[in-house]
C-alpha cells in the first residue's frame, strides 16, 4: 500500500499538486475509495494526527501529502510530540487526557503507531495502541482489501472484508506470573463485542 500511496501522490505533485484535481488519474482514484470528496463539495473538517513512533511518522506523512493533493478540505490538529516513550526512555504509562478529548471532539483520528516498551521493568501490556482502542471504545478492526484495477498483484479480482476484535481476548491484557517463569493470560470475550 505505501508504494500506491507514493505513486499516487508522486503523480498528483508531478502533475499540478491541487490543479491535478481536474485530471483523469485522480478521478480514476477517488473511483476507487468513494469516500474521498470531490474539492469544494464539503466543509472544512478538523482531523487529530498523531504521527507517532517508528515508521508512523513516514507513513501519516505520505497520507497527509496524498490528502493535500486531493485537495480535501482538512485541517489537521497535530500531536507530534505524542510518543510510547517519555523524554527520558522512560515509557509513557497513559494516553494524554488533551488526545482523547480531540479525537472524541473530531470525530476521527489518523494515528502512526505508538512504541511499547517491555522488558522486565515494565511489564504492562496495555499499550497506548490498546489503552486508545479502549478508551475510545474502538473495538472493531475493520479492513477492506481489494485489487485495484490496473496494479499488478498476485491475485486478481480480490473483494474481501477482515473484522477482527479489537480491545478482547489477547488484548485484555487479564496476566500474571502464577511462578516464576509461568505466566497466565485469561482471554475475555463478552456477548456486546463478539
């Protein structure tokens, strides 16, 4: 998909940037994703970014790049410095309150993912990827994968749907060493979210 995105928006600024929202290659392309608006046909919508650590950064980047070329009316509230790790290497143990209550105000979120370190002084296993999925009751991973006509894939005319849980089961994070070395993970599942 990265390489789409690059292609994608490399052809968009080699082509005019917001002019090429005029031109064939980006209509063929919003053909594809219906849920990408023409230029001008909407208001003006407020997205929280949080780039994130690792590869986040690089990746929300090519997407903001794609979605300027689109011409999209967006404004992006930004929490760059938001990371897994605290400014000492130490790990961020909780998701800043000012975070939830923008991507709860926006209604939608673009978010790189955030590093969780576990070693033997910190052994929670509620990331700040879960602590979010929780907090924002985002128990559902719902992705959409498709052959886009034209790209040369392995397999061609592919349509499917992949649901996975989210904030359950592995991600309970329901553990404890029983003895030393042994440790015991319970996987809660509940009736609302399966």
């Amino acid at each position: 998909m990265q390489s789409l995105v690059h292609r994608v928006s490399s052809a968009l600024l080699q082509t005019g940037g917001r002019e090429a929202a005029k031109g064939p290659l980006l209509q063929a392309f919003r053909g594809l994703f219906t849920s990408i608006p023409s230029p001008g046909d909407g208001q003006l919508h407020t997205v929280t970014l949080i780039p994130g650590d690792g590869i986040g950064p690089e990746v929300t980047n090519a997407v903001v790049e794609v979605i300027e070329a689109l011409g999209a009316p967006i404004a992006w509230e930004r929490f760059d410095d938001l990371s897994g790790s605290m400014s000492d290497g130490s790990p961020r143990q909780t998701v800043p309150k000012a975070v939830l209550e923008s991507i709860r105000r926006n209604g939608v979120a673009l978010k790189g993912t955030l590093f969780t370190q576990l070693d033997q002084k910190n052994t929670n296993t509620q990331s700040l990827n879960v602590q979010l999925r929780k907090d924002l009751d985002l128990h559902v991973n719902l992705v959409h994968g498709i052959t886009i006509p034209g790209l040369k894939t392995r397999y061609e005319g592919l349509d499917i749907v992949v649901i996975r849980e989210n904030t359950e089961g592995e991600y309970s994070g329901l553990e404890h060493e029983a003895v030393e070395g042994v440790v015991e993970s319970l996987k809660g599942i509940t009736y609302d979210k399966s």
